[in-house]
C-alpha cells in the first residue's frame, strides 16, 4: 500500500505535504479574490479605492501626483519581478548541483535522500517563484495601460466621456493589483515551500504558518479595519 503511494522519490508523507501547499495556496487565494461584501478582502477593500482614486482624477488638476503613484507602483512590480528572477536563477543552480544541500541535511543529522528528491522540493520553490514572476511582469505591463487609460481621461469633468474612461482605467488598475497580488503570494508560498528542505513536517508547518498568516492580513489586519472606516462605495 505504501510502494502504491510512492511517486518517484516522493513517499506518502510528501506527497501529502506537497498536496497541502497546492490546495492552500489555491483556497487562500481564492477566498482572497472571492471574499463576501459582508467580510472583504484587503484586496476588495484597495479595489474600492482605486476605483475612487480614479473618479478624483477626473477633477485633479494637474494630475502629477497620479503619475508619480502609477510610477511608484510599476517600480514595485519591477523590483519583485527582478527579484523572482534572481531566485529562480539560483534555485535552478542548486537543482544542477544538490550536493551543498546534502551536505548541509548531513550536517544537520537529516534523512539525506536521494538527490532527485532534493531537486523535487528544490524545483518546487522554483515553479511558484516562476509563477511570481509572470505575475509581476504582467502586473507592470497591465500599470502601464492603467497610466495610458489615466492619461486619455478628458481634462474637462463635464465631457461624458470623463468618467466612463476613469473607470475604465480603474478596472485596468485593478487588474494590476490582482495580478501583483497573485504573485506575492506565490513569493510567500516558495518561501514556505523551502522548509521542504527539513523534511515533510518541517513543509506541512510553513504552509500552516504562511496561510494563517496571509489570511490575517486580509481579514483580520489593523490596517484593514483602518480602511473599513468611511470606505468608498
């Protein structure tokens, strides 16, 4: 029964871990984008404002600070996508060469393993940090087409066609988050995921820690019953 189990190098105890990072990642991530009107999200919560953010463009005059905060955003997307990419650089480095990991589990009186187990849990880590960073230069991509939608809303509030293009470049704004946001958890959940280099236990703990943790933020958070007051409708 337990030959059964086995996936290649993965034992049941693994497999099992591995199947809890997967689906919490996923769950967390739709109870995130997916929150009740009653109980939202820190993101449902920031959507609203970037839809208000963009109904107070129509009347700014000039609109220098919406271009710095468009500017400051793309900024953020561009150091998480450069930083994904560095990890997955050396996360596919020590995939071509676990050895150092071995030595280290050896060191540490751990189950060394075979070294396609290493590269399992090291490969890992490096699809969801693949998945932060197509999220993140997505992101960037879609803060440019906000800043572009941003720049073709009339100058005169009293065109018809002003607030129609705010909420355009609203949604689209919003678009950009959702995506950013998708890759900062995948940057949290590839944190979580090299504990996997500890053992199962050590993975099925980080994945515990990490979701609780994201949930906090998003439903139980200071800041998010900050922006509970006098929200925007």
């Amino acid at each position: 029964m337990t030959e059964s189990l086995q996936i290649g190098p993965l034992g049941p105890l693994d497999l099992a871990a591995l199947a809890l990072l997967v689906v919490s990642w996923m769950v967390i991530g739709w109870m995130t984008e997916h929150s009740s009107p009653s109980r939202p999200s820190m993101g449902k919560l920031m959507a609203g404002y970037r839809r208000e953010w963009m109904r107070q463009l129509v009347t700014r005059q000039p609109r220098i600070f919406d271009s710095a905060m468009v500017d400051g955003l793309r900024q953020s997307t561009t150091f998480f996508a450069s930083t994904s990419l560095l990890a997955i650089g050396a996360g596919l480095a020590l995939i071509a060469n676990p050895q150092p990991l071995a030595n280290i589990a050896s060191d540490f009186a751990l189950d060394r393993g075979p070294d396609l187990l290493w590269e399992a849990r090291i490969l890992t880590a490096v699809l969801f940090g693949a998945n932060a960073f197509l999220k993140f230069v997505w992101s960037h991509r879609l803060f440019s087409y906000a800043a572009i939608a941003m720049a073709a809303v009339p100058n005169d509030p009293q065109d018809p066609l002003a607030y129609p293009r705010a909420a355009q470049a609203a949604q689209i704004n919003i678009n950009a988050a959702k995506s950013f946001n998708r890759g900062l958890r995948s940057v949290y959940f590839a944190l979580a995921t090299l504990a996997w280099l500890l053992g199962p236990y050590a993975l099925i703990g980080a994945v515990v820690f990490t979701t609780g943790m994201l949930w906090r933020r998003e439903f139980a958070s200071d800041s998010r019953q900050a922006l509970l007051e006098n929200r925007p409708d």
